[in-house]
C-alpha cells in the first residue's frame, strides 16, 4: 500500500525504480515527467526472467554432475 495514499501499489516508476499508486503517479507531484509501466507487466518481465535463470542453473547443475562422476570414475 501507498504511504502517502494508502492506494494499492499499481504503477512502477521506471524514472525512480520503484511502485507507486496511480494517485502518485498522476497527481503526486514527485514524478511529474517520469516514465511509467503497469507493475503487473513489470512483474512479468521479472518472472520470465527468474525462470530463464532458473533454467541456465539447472543445466550448469547437470553439467557439474557429470564432470563430478567422471572425475569419482
């Protein structure tokens, strides 16, 4: 929730790198000129990219199991 509006948080401020309320967002005055992007679209982007190296470590794990069980051979 918004400290200043008690508003759910809903807008990122990509200006300031951080959630804001659309009431900060169009009336705050803080962030007048800054540029906004819907935080689900935002969390979004967050999740693919938690799960793209998610998946980079999963192969790097098996690759490091075979080098580990052809050095024990």
């Amino acid at each position: 929730r918004c400290e200043n509006h008690r508003e759910k948080l809903s807008v990122f401020c990509w200006t300031c790198k951080k959630c804001i309320c659309h009431q900060c967002a169009l009336w705050g005055g803080m962030h007048g000129g800054h540029t906004f992007k819907p935080l689900a679209e935002i969390y979004e982007q967050h999740v693919t990219k938690v799960n793209e190296e998610v998946t980079k470590l999963r192969r790097r794990l098996v690759e490091l199991i075979s080098l580990v069980q052809e050095v024990v051979r």
